[in-house]
C-alpha cells in the first residue's frame, strides 16, 4: 500500500541523485523509496485529473469504473515517463507486476479514445516536466 506521504518542504534531500542522464536515458532502478515517491506523485496528478479520491487509487479493492481507469493510467504513466519497472509500479500501488502489465495493456488500446487520449498527454505532459526539473542538478 502507497503512503503518500508528502515532504516538508524544508526536508533535507537524501536521494538527491538524477534519475536520467542528460540524454534523458533512465539510469540503473530508482531506491525502492524513490520508486515509492513517483507513483505516490502520478497517484496525486492522476487522482486530480480524473477527479476521483486518491485514497481509491491505492485501495486493495477495485472500487468503480472510473477509479480503476484512473488507477490503470497511474500506473501506465509511472512505467511509461518515469521508466519504472512493472514490479516498482506494482509495489507502488499495492498490485502484483502482472497486473500492471495488464494495465499498461488496457491503456494503450484505450488511447484510441480522444477524451482518454488528451487526459494521458496532458499527464505525460506534467510528469516529463517533473522528471526533467527532478535530473536537474540539485541547488545549494
């Protein structure tokens, strides 16, 4: 189960390494903490996006429609922008890797969809922006 829980912002930053190189190639795994903090962030970006609560994202059932919509595009966004493997985003949001994959599966076929289609550019839109101020290097 995800904790979400968010950083002071005075926090001091331990894992302060880039996930990308400058070419914006993914680096060897994120900390499991790291992983854990990107999925919690796309839970929160996806949650507000589709409008539902994010709590529902990570709830061990599968709740309505929407919500497990908006939990498939969670995930396909946290292994799609963020690089992270099927097992990471699985841990992340309390799933198996197999049913991340799955997911990933049902997102790409549902992408035909323009409603569904804008909703995930604009998210991919948001979270690469995040990963690229996340490979900055951080300022003193």
């Amino acid at each position: 189960m995800g904790s979400l829980s968010v950083p002071a912002a005075n926090a001091p930053q331990r894992d302060a390494r880039p996930l990308w190189d400058r070419r914006g190639q993914a680096r060897p795994s994120p900390s499991p903490k790291t992983a854990q903090r990107l999925c919690d962030l796309i839970a929160l970006a996806t949650a507000a996006a589709f409008a539902v609560p994010v709590g529902g994202l990570i709830s061990e059932t599968r709740c309505t429609t929407t919500i497990a919509l908006a939990r498939q595009s969670a995930m396909y966004l946290a292994h799609v922008t963020f690089g992270l493997t099927y097992a990471e985003v699985g841990r992340g949001f309390g799933r198996d890797r197999t049913t991340v994959a799955y997911a990933c599966r049902m997102i790409e076929e549902r992408r035909d969809d323009p409603a569904i289609d804008a909703v995930l550019a604009l998210l991919e839109k948001a979270c690469d922006a995040l990963r690229r101020r996340l490979s900055a290097p951080v300022q003193q």
